[in-house]
C-alpha cells in the first residue's frame, strides 16, 4: 500500500475528500492508487494486478480496455466536443441514442431524458413525479415512497430516497415527502418458519397500510432497485413484484424502476425489468449505459407520465428542468457504441453462459461457518457474513470484520466491497470468463479463510 510522504497520494490525502473511506486508516496509508486497467484487471502504481470483482463501481461492464469505446470518444470529440439540447437544439449522439434506448425499452416508453448520474436520473425522476401530479391538478400527490435499505443516490432528493443511514446522518436527511417502507430481505427480517411468499404478502400489505395511513391522494411514486445494490444485493422473496405492482395501480402511484445497477445484462436479461417481469411507469439506467467510460444516465418515461408534463410545459412556455451535460456528445457517442458492443457480441448471453458458474462459485461458501447467507442473480453477489450462524447474528460494526476482509482480498490480488452490515459485494465485468470466475471465487477464498483465522484469533 501507498504510504504518507512527498508522493501523489499524500498530495491526494491533503486535498482530497474521499467518499466512503475509512479515515482513520486512509490518513495512516493513503488510498490505493490505481494507474490502469486491461480487461476485468486494474493495476496499481506498483504494477500489482488486482480482479475488479466489482467493476469499479458497479459500472465498468466492458472491462478497462475496450478500444471501441475509447475510439467513439476521439471521433466525437473532433467533430463536436460539445453541445447541448436545450431550447430546441440537438445533436445526432443525443438523436441516435434516443432511439436505440426507445427501442430496447423492456416495456412501451414514450421518451428519454438525459442526465449525468444515477443521482441525478432519480432526482429527475422525483421532480417529474411532482410535475405530473400538478399538471393534472393533484397538488397534494407528491410523497414518494422507497425502502430501507434502498440506495438510488447522493443529490438532496435521491440520498433522502436511499435507506441507509450514513447516507442520512450529519446530512439532515431525509427531507419532507419521502417515506421508507420494510426492506425485502427475506434472510435479515423474515419471521421464523415465514416463506418467501409469505414475507412478500406481509411486506406488500404493509406497504399498502402505509398508503392508506399517509392518503392515496398524497402518494406520487414508489421506487424501488429491481435487485437492491449498495443495500447488500438483496434479492426480491418470490412473488414481491407480483404483489407489490396491483397495489400501486389501485392507488394510481406511479412505480420508478432504478435500474442503474441493474440495467444492459446485469440479470442475465437487458433489463431486471425483464427478469422480474416488471411495468414501471420510469426507468433509470446510468453506469453500463456507457461503461462507465463517461458519465451520463437517462430516464425511460412512458406516454402516460410523458403526455401530461408536455402539456403542462405547453402551458407554462418551458420544461424548465435539465443540465448542461444532458446528453454530452461525446458521452452520448461512447454509450451509442456500448450498445452496439452489447447487441454485436451478445453479452447478456455471455452473462448468461457463466452466470451459474459464478453463482455456483460464491454459494459454495455457504457452509463456511462465517458466512451466512450467500445471495445474488445473474453476475451480481452478495455474501453476508455472520458471527453465529444459527442466530444471524451480525459482527458488531466496531469489529471491522467485513472490512478486514476486503483488506485481505486486497492482499490476494481481487477488489471486493464490504458495506454496512458485513455484506461482501460482487459484481464484475460482464465480460469475465469463466477461468476468471474460477480465480476471483479462489481468492476470495482465501481472504475468507485468512479473515477466519483472524476472528479465531481475536477470540
């Protein structure tokens, strides 16, 4: 590891504020500096290879080196390295992805909306719920529904959406409006001997207690990640969409899908839309949109949120929403040739001829006496680990289990993610192999097992 001294990481430590960073540690070492990347590898300054078992962030799913991506940015960039599409303007990156993203929707969409990030796509997605609801003279239809645990952001709005704590504290968040209902994790928050569909029935009729107690008239939208991320990869229980979705056409709610993580194979299908047969009214992508190899997100919007906010903007002059780097050209240009990569090469049946493997791979940890459930779909994981199997009982969070852990891993060549709760996360390239597979699970064995001894150690 990088350590303090007249280096670019301690330049990085003095001027620098890292999200989500161990302080403590980082103001001893430093942050890891990576300096480049060839497939699922990054490299640090030292050379060392390391597997991205997590895609940077979720993101990187055509891996760190793909020439296409890289090539579509430079011809952009000189023929129009920027413009924008307010006030009747456009450009045919922002035209052609419009299209191709119309096109592939999971269900019937009218028109996309560009932004720069997840965050941004799910404030958006807030602001046009709020919109809607004026423009068909429901003024008090404006709280927004989402759950604990959920991530879908960092802006004011969309942090107030997710459900986690460090997301809220010290931040005065949440702010007015926005409701959190159960989290769906059947392993954390079932009730002994309580099924999958069992679980989903009380989760679904609690969420409609909540519409009830707060007034239908004042409900906008539920949003909800088809298979929860940052939360700890928690996979819907059977039948939750299926009871969930009546429950907000009763009520008229609109259902945002956020699919930032999720979306272009993620599953195992192009959209989680798709895999859990899902009919949100909005859908969010951003990250593999382009592989992350340039910001930008887009919202999916259908004909029956999409008619009213242009007849609303008809009325006042202007949709007076939207920003500067909305459909970026050159962002645009480089996502146009992600989806080409995508469609060319079949990636989402590439994923879906390792996705066993690597689902196999990680579930065989399960009878490791730290682990506690093993969860995921498609080439997103989760493990969680436990400190008494048959309790569930969690490390408490003073232990630093989980990020020890991740530390070892680092040792092992392999980056993983450990999050609150000791929930180890995996999500790689799309393009992993299945020999990779077979050497990711491999070192993640062996970070587990010197993870095990530690604990053991400690006593």
């Amino acid at each position: 590891m990088t350590q303090v001294g007249n280096s670019a990481s301690s330049r990085d430590i003095a001027y620098v504020l890292h999200p989500y960073t161990n302080l403590e540690r980082h103001k001893t070492v430093g942050p890891q500096v990576i300096s480049k990347g060839k497939g699922i590898w990054v490299y640090d300054e030292d050379g060392k290879p390391y597997i991205e078992g997590m895609a940077g962030l979720w993101c990187t799913s055509l891996g760190f080196d793909e020439p296409r991506l890289v090539e579509a940015a430079m011809r952009q960039m000189q023929a129009l390295p920027f413009y924008h599409v307010f006030n009747a303007k456009s450009h045919n990156p922002a035209i052609d992805l419009a299209e191709r993203l119309i096109e592939m929707a999971p269900v019937p969409m009218s028109k996309i909306f560009f932004a720069n990030s997840g965050s941004e796509a799910n404030d958006s997605a807030i602001k046009m719920a709020w919109y809607y609801n004026n423009a068909l003279g429901r003024p008090e239809k404006k709280k927004i529904i989402s759950r604990m645990k959920a991530y879908h952001g960092v802006t004011i709005a969309s942090a107030s959406l997710t459900g986690l704590p460090a997301n809220h504290r010290s931040f005065d968040l949440p702010i007015h409006r926005i409701l959190h209902t159960d989290c769906p994790h059947h392993y954390r928050f079932a009730e002994e001997g309580e099924s999958e569909e069992d679980f989903a029935t009380r989760l679904a009729e609690s969420l409609e207690r909540l519409i009830e107690q707060e007034g239908p008239e004042t409900i906008a939208a539920f949003f909800a990640e088809p298979v929860m991320g940052a939360g700890g990869v928690i996979v819907p229980p059977k039948t939750y969409f299926e009871k969930i979705q009546p429950i907000l056409k009763k009520h008229d709610i609109l259902f945002v899908a956020d699919e930032v993580i999720c979306g272009f194979g993620r599953t195992g299908n192009m959209f989680a839309t798709e895999t859990y047969k899902l009919q949100p009214d909005i859908i969010t992508v951003a990250k593999a949109l382009s592989s992350a190899y340039l910001p930008i997100s887009a919202l999916f919007i259908n004909e029956k949120v999409a008619g009213p906010i242009y007849r609303q903007s008809g009325e006042i002059g202007t949709f007076g929403h939207g920003f500067t780097y909305s459909a970026h050209p050159v962002s645009a240009a480089v996502a146009v040739e992600t989806l080409k990569i995508y469609e060319e090469r079949d990636t989402v049946g590439h994923v879906r001829s390792v996705m066993r493997r690597f689902q196999d791979g990680l579930r065989a940890f399960a009878d490791h006496p730290m682990v506690g459930e093993v969860r995921g779909i498609g080439l997103v994981a989760g493990v969680e680990l436990s400190k008494d199997k048959a309790t569930k009982t969690s490390f408490d969070a003073k232990d630093g289990v989980g990020m020890y852990l991740a530390a070892r891993a680092l040792e092992h060549g392999l980056i993983i993610r450990a999050i609150p709760g000791d929930t180890i996360t995996f999500c790689p390239p799309l393009i992993i192999t299945a020999k990779e597979i077979d050497e990711l699970v491999a070192r993640f064995g062996k970070a587990l097992d010197d993870t095990a001894a530690w604990v053991a150690q400690k006593g």
